[in-house]
C-alpha cells in the first residue's frame, strides 16, 4: 500500500537573463508570484541587472542597486557608475573571472549574491521565511560558443548559497511544462518550447492522468543559445545603425574608404554605449564626422553618445519588435536630445535578418524530437512560452510541424517560475533534478 506523501511549501526561482519571476508555492496546489517593489509600480517581474557606483560612507565603498532599481540610478548617472546586465550568460564561461567595478573584481558568485540581497529586499514580506525547498531554474544549454555546465554549476551554488535551504536545479523548460501539465485531464506527450533573452529550451515530458502515481515524466531536453536578446541586435544591426551611418563611406586624402564597424561596436548592448561618452571617443567620432560623406548621419551618432540616448534606442527597438509581431508593417521611431530619428519596416524584413537564427532554433526542435524518438505526430500538445514565442515566424515552426490546433501559449514571463514552485512541492522532485550534464 502507498504511503501519500503531502505537498511541501517550495520556492520556485527562473533567474533569467533579462528578467527574474519568484514564486511560491503553500504545499496546497496554490501558487503565488513574488511582487516587487519598482520606481514605476510593483511588477512581479524583475530585471536581471545590477549598478554600482563609489560610495565611501559604506562597507567596502561601493554603493549598488539591482533590478529596476538599477536601471534608474545608472540613468541618473551613466558616467559616475557601473551598470551591468545580463550577468547570467557568463555563467559558463571560463574565460570569465571577474567583473572590474572600479577598484574591486566582482567574481559571478559576488554578482549573484548581490543581485539576489536585491531581489529579495524588494519583495517584501512574499521571501521573508523560505521554506527548506529551493528549486531554480537553469537553461538546458547556456549561453556561448564553448559553455562549460560544471563551472555554471559550481557558479551557481556559490550565488544561491545565499539562500541557505536545499537547492535544486531543474531544468526551465520542464518547469513551464509541469505548470502546464495541471491544465490537463487526459494524457498526453507536451512539447515546451521556452524563449528567453540568451537561450531557447525545448523539453518533451510525458503527462499522465491526474490520479497517476507520478503524473509527469521528462524524456528528453535540448537547447540553442539564440534568443530574444538577438532578435533586438539584428533590428538595431539592419535598421538602426545605417540611419547612424553604419555602411557609410569617408574621405581619406584621395580615397573614399568604408567606415570600419568597429565604430558600431558597443552598440550591441544599451549599456556599453554610455562607456563610449569620454573626450577620447567623442574626439575620433567628431573627425569622422568631418569626413564622412553623409556627416549628418555621423551627427546623429554622436548624438546616442554624448546625451546618453542608448537605454532609449533599445525601448524603441524593442518595441518595433513587439508591433511586427502584431502587424505585418511597423515604424520605428526614437526621439531624444539632439535626435529624431524613424524608419518604415516590414515583418518581412525583419524575417529575413534573423532567418539564420530561426534555422538554428528549427533544428533544435528536431534534436529534442530525436533524443525522445518520437515524431511530430506523437507530440498532443505543444506550450510555447517567453516573449519572443509571440513572434510570428518563431510560432510558425511550431505550426508547420505540429499544426495549430495543437499549439497553446501564455504567461510568457512567469510559467517557468509558478511550475518550478510546483515541481518542488511534488514528492518526486528528485526525478526533476539535473547535474552538470548539458544537453547541447
């Protein structure tokens, strides 16, 4: 005869690149998302970013923020700060060892443990007495051309030590497809496809019916570092940065030369632009605008630079993104200090710029059909999840395989953090668990 183990009370964590969800579960089937405080209202989700800056009245003379907290002292002060985000996708990396922040060398477990003091002051009440279950999300493959899971690993213990409970790492896929796996009555194979800002995850599990010993069994998992954060580039790539004079010619004595790309460089990340706001930059840039053959175009460049527009540039970016995924035809247009700037573009386009990484992702949906051998026709049910499964050309691999009426979406930021809070209530959650074995 089985003995019926009750739910635990658990805490679910997807730390992710550009966003972080917490939620909790009682131990009773209820979940309840974390709300964060935030200069413009709380929200239950927090941006994965962090700022120092030079404060010798505190321990260590370093002042910090994290979040949307963060966001708001860097603004305040591009020059006389260090802001950085995104800090997850040097997890794996071991060419990473540490952050310079003025004077001190941030190592990713000082980076985690900070973000994480943040993130829980600013939840109030909702993170005050965690209960000894701990479980986090991790991608099934990180970020970068030769990621190391051990070192991530390693990393990540170090950052959610801080948590002093029992942590569990489960794979972030896996939590959106437990979440979803309560909506249904009958058994099924769902596929889970998850979009962060690094990385796209893909889990096949096995739903049993609700009455089952073990309702959910994961059968396979696969993962491709492209995501929505390189959708945003090839919007400001393609769109954005010939209007700042990307491909543009200058004079040189006798010649017309092309402008190296090395100029654009920084512009890959809103962040590292107010780095290039010095004498030095603002020097080169003002020659290059003196010989350019559309000087004007330099103009508008400079001015990114010298008002600090880059945080702006990237909200607008984004937001032509989230109108293409609703029309067929958008406008992008940005307005600053010394800068107006708009361009007409089509969905059509936008396609085509980030059609390589749309064939990257496509074989990952065929690498986690392979390691479950199943094909297309066994999948009941497909869950698409994170902000760029709303993205039309992304949703339409799903279709063209598995057909639309088998294709469901929603929550796209906080499914993974309400199934990881359910995971860790069920008393199989060790079946749920993953080492440092990566799944390319």
């Amino acid at each position: 005869m089985s003995v019926h183990v009750p739910p635990a009370p658990a805490i679910g964590i997807d730390f992710g690149t550009t966003n972080s969800v917490v939620a909790r579960s009682a131990g009773d089937g209820a979940v309840r998302l974390a709300e964060f405080a935030a200069p413009d209202g709380a929200s239950s989700v927090f941006r994965s970013a962090l700022c120092f800056w030079q404060d010798d009245a505190l321990r260590g003379g370093l002042g910090h923020e994290a979040g949307p907290w963060a966001i708001a002292e860097f603004l305040a002060d591009p020059q006389g700060s260090r802001f950085l985000q995104s800090f997850k996708s040097v997890a794996a990396s071991a060419t990473f060892e540490h952050a310079p922040v003025f004077t001190k060398r941030l190592a990713f477990e000082d980076l985690g443990r900070t973000f994480l003091d943040h993130l829980i002051a600013h939840a109030g009440e909702a993170l005050h007495d965690l209960p000894e279950r701990i479980v986090v999300g991790r991608p099934v493959r990180y970020v970068g051309a030769r990621p190391d899971p051990a070192l991530a690993r390693a990393r990540y213990a170090g950052m959610f030590a801080r948590f002093g409970s029992e942590v569990h790492y489960v794979y972030e896929p896996l939590g959106a497809a437990y979440g979803f796996a309560s909506r249904l009555s009958d058994p099924a194979t769902l596929l889970v496809a998850d979009f962060g800002g690094g990385t796209s995850d893909f889990s096949i599990v096995r739903v049993e019916a609700p009455d089952a010993p073990r309702r959910c069994i994961p059968l396979a998992s696969a993962g491709v570092g492209i995501a929505g954060d390189r959708f945003d580039f090839r919007i400001m790539d393609q769109l954005v940065l010939p209007l700042l004079g990307k491909g543009g010619t200058y004079r040189s004595f006798d010649k017309v030369l092309e402008i190296p790309p090395g100029h654009f460089a920084d512009f890959s990340d809103w962040s590292r632009l107010a780095l290039m706001r010095n004498r030095r930059t603002l020097a080169q840039l003002g020659k290059l605008q003196h010989a350019a053959t559309d000087p004007a175009a330099i103009g508008r460049m400079i001015a990114v630079v010298e008002n600090e527009l880059g945080y702006g540039l990237y909200e607008a970016v984004g937001a032509v993104k989230r109108d293409l995924s609703s029309r067929t035809e958008a406008v992008f247009a940005f307005e600053g200090e010394g800068l107006s700037v708009s361009a007409e573009v089509r969905r059509a386009d936008f396609e085509r710029w980030i059609a390589p990484d749309l064939a990257e992702l496509e074989a990952g949906v065929d690498r986690v059909l392979a390691r479950a051998g199943l094909e297309p026709g066994q999948i009941d049910h497909v869950f698409l999840t994170g902000g760029s499964s709303l993205i039309p050309a992304v949703r339409q691999i799903f279709e063209r395989r598995f057909g639309e009426m088998r294709i469901a979406s929603g929550d796209e930021l906080t499914s993974i953090a309400h199934g990881l809070a359910l995971i860790g209530s069920a008393p199989d959650l060790a079946e749920w668990t993953v080492d440092e074995v990566e799944e390319a």
